[in-house]
DNA sequence: CATGACGCTAATGTTGACATTCGGACAATC
DNA sequence: GATTGTCCGAATGTCAACATTAGCGTCATG
C-alpha cells in the first residue's frame, strides 16, 4: 500500500457527480414533502424552471425521477401533479412496502455486519433521543425512514433498494401526514417498535423476523387509516 | 339503475395515445430482447435516434422507461448501456420477484374475478397447445410471462404492478436466456406449474398459495442457475 | 521502461425555439 | 335545455444546435 500524505482516504466510490436534473428532483421533492405543493397539485414545467433557474428540460428529466419514485403522475399531454391520498393509495402503498420490508428483514438477517446492526441501534438511539428532547414531528419521521433506509442498505440487493425507493416518498409523505394529524399515538410507539425489529435482526428466527417486519408496516397503516377522513 | 338503449357502455378507458417516448422505448425493449444488442452492449442516442427517425430528446426519454425497467443502466456522462446477466443479477432479481409474486397471489386470491381466473385457464391451455405442436422457446416464454402479468392484473394494486414491471423485462430477459441454453427442463415444467398455481388462486388456503408463488419462482430461479456458466 | 500530463474525439448533458394537444368558453343546433 | 361543434389559450411534446465531459492515445519526463 502506498504512503498517504492526506489524512484520509476518498472512500467515496467515486464523488459521483451528477446533473441538473437530480438536483432538481431534490428540490422539488423537498418542497412537496415541506407542503409547499398540496397533494393533487399541479407541477408545470415553466413554472418550475423559472424558479429553479434551469431548462425545461431538466425539470422535464427531474420530474421522470420523481415519477419513478411514485412521488408524482404524469399523463400525455395533460402535466404532472402530485400524487393524493386516498385510502385507496395507502392500502396499495403499504401492501407493497409490507411485501418489500418482510424481505429486506429476512434478508438483513443473514447479510447485515456489525456496522450496520450498529447503525440501526445508533437511529433508535437518535429516536429516543428526539423523542425526550421537545419532539418534532419532521425529524422524527425522517429518522423512522431513515431506520428502513439502513435495513435495505444491510440486505443489499440493487433491485430491492430501487424498489424501496419506488415506495420510500411516498411512504414518507404518508408518516408526514399521520404526523400532522395525530402525533400521540405515533410517538407512543416508534421507539419500541424499531428497538424490537433491530433485536431480532441480531437474533430471531427466520419467521419472526418476517411476522415482525410485516406487523411493522400493518401497524403503521392501520395509526394513518384510523386518522384519516 | 338507468335502463340502456345502447347493448353495451364503451368501457374503454381513454385510447391512451402516446408519444415518441413510449413508441421508442418499444421499440429499443423488442432488440433487446431479440438479441439485436448484446448484454453489456452500448445504446448510443444518435444512433438509436437515426435508425428510429425521431430526435434524441425521445430516445432519451425511451431510455429512461427501460432503465425504470431494469432493463438498461445508465451512468453520468457514461451513456446507457443493457444490463449484463450475472449470477449476482439472477440472485437479486428472482429474490424481489418472490416476493412481489406471494404479494400478487395472495391478493389475487381474495381479489380475482372469474373473468380473471379464465383467462389464466387460457393462458395455460395455450402453452399446452404451444407445447403439443412444435414449440418454440421464445412463444412459451411469452405466454409464461403473460400469465403473471394477468396475476398482477387481478391483485388490482398499481403499486404491485409498478413494481412487477420494475422487473418484468429482466425476468422475460432472464428466461429467454434459459431457454437458449436447455430447453428440455424448461418445457418439462412451465405447464403444470401454471397450471396448479391457476388452480389454487381458485380454491387454495391463503398459506398455500403464497408458499407455491414463492416455490414457483424459486424454481425458476434453479433452474436458470443450473444452466449459467 | 514506467508514469504522469496533455489534448483530441466521440459521446452525453443542456438549452431555447417550434409543433402539437388538451380543456374550457362560447355559440349554433335539434 | 341539453348536446354538439368550433375557437382559443396554456401547457406539454418534439426538435436541432451548443456546451460539457469521459475515455483514450500520444508524448514528454523521471
């Protein structure tokens, strides 16, 4: 190996530039999340590239980003808008994310290694954390994906995190709302409830791990059906 | 209920016209999969935009719908090129295709039509007359996947099918190597595991089903590993 | 001979202008 | 009075030219 000068290796695989487009997506998936974009509403490109200060064209390509993420529809001729919630959309979404964690844990249970374990127990930590200081609905969520974000990280599967990520905003903006509408009942329970699925990914049983992974997501479907119109 | 003059209501959700982008993406998957571009193989936008007589914003478009497809990977200033067929790929997507399959049958089972449950019988029927004369690999494949796409179809969850299509080509991809390489296994097969699959999306306990789903898939995936270098 | 800098080329990334399409307002018609 | 036809504005779909970048061969240099 060669002597370094630099205090620290790069490590990163490559400082992966990139264009215009993703970093438009970024900042429009950050105003809907902030609210600044109601759900249903529309997205016109003009508009977007005027205020983001590049062509049309790589909001047209930024929006096709957001689209893959579920974030947002698009039809012929007709523009992109934001995606609602209806009842309908939240069974569907966390159908799917159910599908998707339960492997993402069976997974992550054989390939996980200690540094990812830790990182789990270091965002439990970081919830409790948040939760004990004057909580903010926001972070806490962000946490909550972040914690699921970590899971798929340790399963390491290309095509199951690009699934995840087909799911992940969408989940996002649904805890924002079950945030917004009845924080109590939400805050009772993430700790314990990441405490547990971060144990069993140490050590349980294959089926546990499963059973658990799945009841994760029922139960937090369930806290959003109950508080919705 | 208002009575009708008219026999029938037309039914037909929108004529869907669609642009440049889709016709291309079409066109580029059909090469693809004919094994007109190799895998690993570069996709140029000039040259894709010259041989199919549109501009390169289309193309470019096109690219994107079959890299939301799993089916070309694309890289910062590295161009678009079609996905290579490695062990670690097999893995990874028959992994995510368990998964979205128990979903979709479990779904199926509860949410199926008899229109639906027909038309699997068809499909079946039809790969029985495809083997009984004399068959050819890249028809049965078709049909194979064209079975599971009227599953998703019946489990009635856009999210679930947006996720079936994130893999759908690369699986089509995957089996029409399978097929390229032994036939005879294949051919062994394909009917009468559709065939119990359709049976107990009818008549199966919900435990039963999603454990054949899975098995199904696993057996593809055996099969497929058997015969790769 | 190995190594690093330099510059060239072929591709992609980005842009602004032009063409097409959708939805609604309004008027004509049965 | 409801339906149909036509026009209009606003937005998206499409295009071809310009800017930027990565890969690679060449060359000077230790």
């Amino acid at each position: 190996m060669r002597s370094r000068v630099q205090p620290d290796p790069p490590a990163f695989g490559r400082a992966s530039r990139r264009g215009l487009a993703d970093e438009s997506a970024d900042r429009i998936r950050e105003a809907i999340l902030a609210g600044e974009v109601p759900p249903g509403g529309p997205l016109r490109e003009v508009e977007l590239a005027a205020a983001l200060g590049v062509s049309r064209g790589s909001v047209r390509e930024g929006l096709w980003i957001l689209e893959r993420e579920g974030l947002v529809r698009s039809a012929w001729h007709r523009g992109t808008s934001v995606i609602d919630i209806t009842p309908e959309d939240v069974r569907e979404v966390y159908a799917v994310r159910a599908a998707l964690d339960r492997l993402a844990a069976i997974t992550a249970r054989e390939t996980a290694t200690e540094n990812h374990l830790a990182e789990l127990d270091a965002l439990v930590a970081a919830m409790a954390a948040e939760i004990a200081g004057t909580p903010a609905g926001a972070r806490l969520v962000a946490l909550d994906i972040a914690f699921h974000d970590a899971v798929y990280t340790a399963a390491a599967n290309r095509r199951l995190t690009e699934a995840w990520r087909a799911v992940r905003s969408q989940v996002h903006l649904f805890q924002l709302r079950r945030v917004a509408l009845g924080f109590a009942h939400y805050r009772a329970r993430v700790v314990d409830e990441h405490r547990e699925l971060a144990a069993l990914l140490r050590s349980g049983d294959r089926d546990t791990v499963a059973r658990t992974a799945e009841e994760h997501v029922n139960s937090a479907h369930r806290g959003l059906l109950a508080d919705l119109p």
